[in-house]
C-alpha cells in the first residue's frame, strides 16, 4: 500500500455508497494493480466486508466513468484494476505468483512500427511482459535441483 493515500474527488453522475467508497478507498492506498479478489481481502481486512458481486459491479461503473482502467493479463486470464492517474504504464507479471511490477518506461517510445497499410493510424497499445520474478525463479531452480 501507498505510505500516503491520494484522495480522489468523488465523481459526477456516480451515487456515493459505502461499498463504492471502500472500493475507492483501496484503490487509492494501493501501489499496484488489483484483481477484484485482493480488493475484497482489503475489505475484509480493514473490517468493512464488500461482496466480491458487488466489487466487479463497481468496478465495472468505475471503469465506465473512467474513474479506474481495467488492464488483463497473463492471456486474459487475469483482470486487474488501478485509478485512473492519467499516466502512461506497463507491467510485468510473474508466472507463478501473479506480482504484477511497474516497468520503468515503455517499451514502445522509440518503436516505429512497419504496418503494411501506410495509411493505419496507431491510436494505442499493449504491452504485456510476463516470466517469473526472483522469489518464483529461485524456488523452480531448488525444485529443479531435488528432481535431478
């Protein structure tokens, strides 16, 4: 979690309930994108419980206000959530346990992409890096080791 929460302004045209403010709340104290499942862990821990029904259906109202940006992962397997701080990101996702880490730049900035049709127009992209992180790497290395 972040060591110092951004408050957001509550939106236009989105009714302020308490389910949807702890949703908020999570998501302004996190570091990193969250599934659905970690935000309503967060819920529980902090002791006020949201359904995880209730989480998609306000995540799915904040994305359409534009309040979150819905990133998939891993295939599509994977839907994570993150305020919508107007910044350009990308992540890695490790393989093994889902950590998902910011990458420091975008892979795309000096990349000039040959499109057949001269005449496309790139409005956007998606970048999706995926592998294992150190923790996930050093335990298939130990499980490697005991097998041979």
């Amino acid at each position: 979690m972040r060591e110092k929460e951004e408050k957001t302004a509550w939106p236009d045209g989105i009714k302020k309930t308490k389910p949807r403010e702890r949703v908020l709340s999570v998501l302004e104290g996190a570091d990193r994108p969250l599934s659905a499942m970690d935000i309503c862990a967060q819920t529980e821990k902090d002791g006020s419980p949201v359904w995880l029904s209730t989480i998609y259906r306000i995540l799915e109202l904040f994305e359409q206000k534009a309040l979150v940006i819905k990133t998939t992962v891993l295939n599509n397997d994977l839907a994570v959530y993150e305020l919508n701080r107007h910044q350009h990101k990308h992540y890695a996702v490790c393989m093994g346990c889902h950590k998902i880490v910011a990458l420091q730049n975008c892979p795309m900035e000096r990349f000039t992409p040959e499109i057949a049709d001269r005449d496309f127009h790139v409005l956007g992209h998606k970048v999706e890096l995926f592998g294992y992180c150190r923790e996930c790497s050093v335990g298939k290395e130990r499980k490697k080791g005991e097998t041979d």
